[in-house]
C-alpha cells in the first residue's frame, strides 16, 4: 500500500529537515523521495509552484494533495499528528513559537549566503548576519535549553 504521507526531499536541504524532525518526533510513518534538485524531474515540478522541496504530499479519498512551504507543512504535522505536542497550547506562547520559526527560515536563508559567498566582503557581511542572528535567538532562549519547556508543551 502507498504512504498517506510521502515527502518530496532534498539530502542536504535543511528545510527539508524541519520536517523531518517532526514527523519523526511524533513517531508518524512517511516515505521520503529524494530528487536532484539540478535536474527537477516533470512530476515534481508539477506539484510544486515554487520548485523548491521539501513537498509533503497527504492521501486523501479524492487523491494526493501536495503541501508546500516547510512551515506550513508543520503546522500540518503538528495539527493532524498523534504523538508529542511541538507547540505550546497558549496562543500568544504558540504564535511567539511560529514568529521564531520564521526567523529560523532568515537564519537559513543567511548561512546560505554564507556558504555561497564568492567574495570577502559578502562572506563578512553574512557571517555578522548570522552572528547577529544567533546572538538575537540565545537571547529568546534564555536559560534554554530549549523554547518552551516539556510540561508547559
Ligand atoms: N521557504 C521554503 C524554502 C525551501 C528551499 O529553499 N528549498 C531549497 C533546497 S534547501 C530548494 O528546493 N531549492 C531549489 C530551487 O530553488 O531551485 C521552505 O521553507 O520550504
């Protein structure tokens, strides 16, 4: 029988991994599908506006429905999924969780920069983006080690 829940990947796509990280926190079976990212298969390309993995696609009595947009993709997770809770219950705690993992796609967004870079300035530019960033997200963590609190999920 086919996976109810397939995620289109990329090995190393960090967004992908967001994903990943909640599927498996929750225990819930998927069926990864790496592709070559530098030569996009048709079928992939149709399901995915952006172009971009990670795609999660859901069985449903009226055929797959692709999902696109790592956030959204765990959110979906999060609300559909037995298993261990990622989101606090508090609405202004949950909507501070959602607002840093936006800040999170910023930060990947910046290390890609990093890693790219092909010049001196640009690579210095993006190493304080980063830096600035990570120093903002200890900060919201406080003593940590993590945003919320187990018992307070
Ligand atoms: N905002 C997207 C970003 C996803 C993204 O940038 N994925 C990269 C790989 S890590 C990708 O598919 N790139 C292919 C392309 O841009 O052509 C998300 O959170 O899912």
């Amino acid at each position: 029988m086919a996976a109810a829940l397939k995620l289109i990947s990329h090995k190393l796509c960090p967004y992908v991994q967001r994903a990943v990280i909640a599927l498996a926190e929750k225990g819930v079976p998927f069926e990864r599908i790496d592709i070559d990212l530098a030569n996009k298969p048709d079928w992939f390309l149709k399901i995915s506006p952006l172009g971009k993995v990670p795609v999660l696609t859901v069985a449903t009595d009226n055929g797959e429905v692709a999902l696109f947009e790592s956030n959204v993709i765990c959110e979906y997770i999060e609300e559909t999924q037995s298993g261990a809770k990622l989101h606090p219950q508090d609405p202004l705690a949950r909507a501070e969780h959602r607002a840093w993992m936006e800040f999170g796609s910023a930060i990947l967004s910046d290390l890609w920069g990093l890693e790219t870079a092909k010049d001196a300035a640009t690579l210095e530019a993006k190493c304080q983006a980063v830096t600035a960033k990570f120093a903002r997200v200890e900060a919201a963590l406080g003593s940590g080690p993590y945003f919320v609190a187990r018992e307070e999920v």
